[in-house]
C-alpha cells in the first residue's frame, strides 16, 4: 500500500526546513526523504526533509548528534527501550518517508508516492509499528526498512573483529553454497541428537528390557487363560472332599440297595404284586411298566454310587496338580492383578512395549547409518563451499584493498584466510579470518591483533563501499573514529564518491568531511523553559563555512575561516 507524497506541516519549535539544494544536479534523489521525531530523549519535535547526495551532521560533543541515528534505529526495529522517550512525556513517535522509486528495482516503483514507515513507543502498554499506516509487526517493519536502509553504528567498526562477522562479508556472495550447507548442517544435527537421545537412554532401555522380557517370561510359562480359575476352584473342592463325598455315597447305597430293607427291594416287591392285575387291566400293567423304568434307573444310580463310595482317596498327583495350576495363577494375580483378566491385560501391554524396544534398538542402527551418511554429504557440501569461498576471497580482496590504500593506507594488503575445523560447524568446515597489515614489510596478522581504531574505520568504510550497494539509503554514525590529517581527506572523499550513486547521511566530527558534504545539518542543544531541547537545523553556505572553522579550530578566526573555506573549495588560501 502507497501513500501520495504529503506536503510538510507548519513549521513548530525545532522544525527544519529543506537544505539548501547544493547538490549536483546528477544526484539521484533522496531514497529517505523525511523524518519526523516526536519525544525522543533530548527532541521534543522534529521535522527533516532530505535530499540525495551526503548529508552530515555536526554539533558539539553532547549536542545529541547520535540521536538522529537511535530515531532511524528504530525504524529498522531495534530494541524498544522506554529510557528513549523524553523525560516527563508518555510516548515517543519516530516517522520515516521513503521515496519509492528511488533505488527499487522497475517491478516496485510507484511514480510519485512515498510509502511511510513508523514506530511509537509507550511507558504504559505496548508499542506499535506501522506501514502506510497499517499496524505490523516491528519483525515486519523490521524486513521492510532494513531494504531501504542501512546504519552502519558507531561501533560496528569493533564488530569486524569478530569471527562471525568476517565470515559473512565472504558469504554475503554465496547465499546458494550457504543455504545448502546449513540445510545439510541441520539434517545432520538433528539425525545426531535423534541417536544421542537413543544412546543416552540406552542403559535405561536395557533395564527395561531387562524387566519386561522376565515379565513376559513369567506370564508366558504359566500361560493363563480366561475364566479357568472357577472350574479349577470347583475342581480343588471335591479332591478336598472325596472321604465325605465316599461316606454320603456309601450311606445313600445303603439305603438304595445294600440295607437289610432298600429301595431297590421294596421297588422290586411292587412290581412282582402287580403281576396279577396287570394281566387284565390295561392302566395296572402301565404302572408296573413304569415302576420297572424307576426299578431300572435306581440300579443305575446304585452302581455310580457304588463307584463314588469306593473312591474315598484322592489321587495325590491331580491334587497337587490343580493346587500348582491355582497357586500360579494367584501369583501372577498378586503381581499383575488383581484379577485374571488384569493379568492377560498386562501381558499384551508387556509385549507391546517389548516390540516397541526391540523396534528402537533397531532404529538406532538404521540412524546410526543415517548419521554417517548425512556427515558424508555435508563433507561434501561443505567442501563446495569452501572452494566457492576460495574462489570468491581473492578478487573481494583485491576490491578491498584497491579501496583501502585510496583511503590512506597505501601499503595495505588483505587476504581472506580459510583454517579447516576438525569438526563441521553452523556455518561450515572452515574458520574464516580477515588478515591485515597496513606497513610494508609486514607479514599479515589477523584484523583483531594489528588494525587499529582509525584502521578498523577505513576497513569499514572500504567494505561498505564495496559490499554496501544493497539498500539506496546508508548512515554512518562516527565512522571517521580514531583517524585524522591526511586519511580523514582520504575517508571524506570516499564517502563522497559513495554518495554519487546513493544517499549517505554521517554523523562525524571532522571538518575535512563536513566539507565535503553535500548538505550540512548541524544539531545543537539549548535550555527552554528549564528543560534541554535538541534542535537540528540545516547550515547555509555561510553558516557551513563558520561550523568547518569551529571545528576545525574552536572559533572563527580569520585564520580558521579560511582553512574552512580551503577544505571547502580545495583551493588555497593566500
């Protein structure tokens, strides 16, 4: 979403007017056309409007010319810190203007609009970022300016001593080679911890196993099956019971058939009077019939008790049998139970996780191979971009370099150092370094141990002319730290150079490149009201000439006036 280019409000306390246009007329315009800052620390309002080229920004030492920088920090989603917002208010709004058809590529320009990017910070509640007006997130703000915009910090210059960032200045060209070894460093690392999570609970998983396969083992010897302990119970009873089972046999026999007086005979007796009645009537000779069908059946029921009564003895081996298949039971109730079904339950559980660990233990061998591959293929990748670093570290050195000797430096050499790694690392086989010397006859050391601050600056500098094409719009904050006389000319006329083909602010303190600038905003502090205010103005020629000799000199003496107005033309001064 775009917005049309606004015109700028009334001017307020603090409001800056547009710089004088002493821009060449080759100058592309503006990539940030305006800020405007609201509360932040020592600005109460603030309105910029900018113009291509190099603008710089100048004060004396506590005039807050490093806030301008914090207010474009924010917008590129740098820490929200509440300590920012001006004493005594409850907010703080920072709001950047982009010209988009400057430095985009055809497919994103919008002739004739600007797009609008935003960050407003709270003491109560949370912060909101803004696009076009559209509430985002800061991650989002974030990806958007970092696009349109790069702030090179008054320290980044240190950050070249790491080893990450020396790195990624070779990288920067190889995103494909980079990707690709990542994706396969991640592969591998995962695969790694998958089997080291294996291998740490390996010791446990025995034990485990241990416990279950006994479990198993214990179960499956007794093998027990649904619902035989009641006919075994029932069993137990009558092996217990077999003398009083014989005894009441026995007296029943008596009774039936072995008694002086028994059933059998009177049954008998019946049948033999129903003889002469059953010759001629038809319902008598029924009932003897039947009465020789009961005579018959008690027979039957005689001789079973027989055979009961005369087994009054259990059989020794089927007692002890039924009391072992019980006892067996009961103990596997008592360890798995409570119940039977429980038991048969625990069992299926028992040899599930025994499939699941003999399962694991077969996977560790399969990821064990996996692992060995995955390291055999990021050796691979590995190696691809070595030799793609390789490749690409002698012609961005000689770049480097060619930069760095114009900036002072004459003797200056560079080289990208590769050291192998005896293990694979996030970002690859090999350790990158910078090695530097700026006197001849020296050999190369690394950066960290021989640059110093002034030197670190120029390498800096040097890197963001070469590699620091990538957005329209560059700021520097003090990158001239730590140098002087003939190599501050040198930094004043590259960051010169480096405005023909883009926007760069700076924040600096040298004369020499404040006067080269393009257009030359100077940042004071005053008392109002018993409260201190940062106000930004921008210098007219005349004013430009007084700030160079004050910074130069510390007045404006006749002297110091046409030093200025030397650096300024480059002609000297009789």
């Amino acid at each position: 979403m775009t917005r049309k280019a606004r015109a700028p409000r009334a001017e307020k306390t603090a409001t800056l007017s547009r710089p004088p246009t002493s821009a060449p007329a080759a100058l592309a315009g503006p990539a940030l056309a305006r800020l405007e800052v609201r509360n932040l620390a020592t600005i109460r309002e603030l309105e910029l409007d900018f113009a291509g080229g190099l603008s710089v920004f100048t004060g004396e030492t506590g005039a807050g010319k490093s806030i301008i920088v914090d207010a474009l920090g924010l917008l590129l989603g740098s820490r929200a810190n509440t300590d920012l917002i001006r004493t005594g208010e409850n907010d703080l709004l920072v709001t950047g203007f982009w010209n988009e058809e400057v430095g985009l590529s055809s497919a994103d320009q919008t002739s004739g609009d600007q797009r609008s990017a935003s960050r407003r910070l709270a003491t109560q509640g949370r912060g909101v970022a803004r696009l076009d007006g559209e509430v985002v997130s800061v991650r989002e703000l974030q990806e958007w300016a970092q696009t349109r915009l790069t702030i090179h910090w008054q320290h980044s210059a240190v950050s070249l001593l790491g080893p990450a960032n020396q790195r990624a200045l070779l990288d920067r060209g190889l995103p494909d080679h980079s990707a690709a070894y990542t994706h396969a460093y991640r592969e591998w690392q995962e695969a790694r911890a998958r089997l080291e999570r294996l291998r740490t609970g390996e010791r446990e998983r025995a034990r485990q196993l241990d416990l279950l396969t006994f479990q198993a083992r214990e179960i499956a010897e007794v093998a027990p099956l649904p619902g035989e302990e009641e006919p075994l119970q029932a069993e137990l009873n009558r092996l217990a019971n077999l003398e009083t089972i014989a005894q009441s046999a026995a007296g029943a026999l008596t009774l039936i058939s072995d008694g002086d007086e028994n059933a059998l005979g009177f049954l008998g007796e019946a049948v033999r009077a129903l003889n002469a009645s059953a010759r001629y009537d038809e319902a008598s000779a029924a009932l003897q019939q039947e009465l020789r069908a009961a005579l018959d059946s008690l027979q039957a029921v005689s001789g079973e008790l027989r055979a009961v009564a005369e087994d009054g003895a259990a059989d020794p081996e089927e007692l002890a049998r039924v009391e072992g298949r019980l006892g067996a039971l009961g103990k596997l109730r008592t360890k798995y139970g409570p119940t039977l079904e429980d038991v048969l339950e625990f069992q299926a559980g028992v040899e599930e996780e025994l499939r699941v660990l003999t399962r694991d233990e077969q996977d560790a061998g399969t990821l064990d191979a996996d692992v060995e591959a995955l390291l055999e293929e990021l050796r691979r990748v590995g190696a691809a971009l070595d030799s793609a670093r390789r490749e690409r570290a002698a012609p961005l050195a000689a770049e480097l370099v060619a930069v760095i000797r114009e900036l002072g430096m004459p003797h200056a050499r560079l080289e990208f150092q590769l050291s192998p790694l005896s293990e694979p690392a996030l970002y690859g086989l090999s350790d990158v370094t910078i090695q530097f010397t700026a006197n001849p006859g020296e050999d190369l050391a690394p950066l960290s141990d021989v640059a110093s601050g002034g030197e670190l600056s120029r390498v800096m500098l040097a890197i963001s002319t070469v590699l620091g094409a990538d957005t329209p719009a560059v700021v520097f904050d003090e990158v001239d730290a730590g140098i002087g006389g003939g190599a501050a000319l040198a930094v004043a006329e590259q960051l010169y150079r480096l405005a023909r083909s883009r926007q760069v602010m700076v924040v600096t303190h040298l004369a020499q490149i404040a006067a080269r600038a393009d257009h030359h905003f100077k940042v004071e502090k005053a008392v109002e009201a018993g409260r201190t205010v940062s106000r930004v103005r921008p210098l007219s020629p005349d004013e430009r000439l007084e700030e160079i000799a004050r910074m130069l000199g510390g007045n404006t003496s006749e002297a110091a006036l046409g030093h200025a107005r030397e650096l300024m033309t480059g002609v000297p001064q009789r």
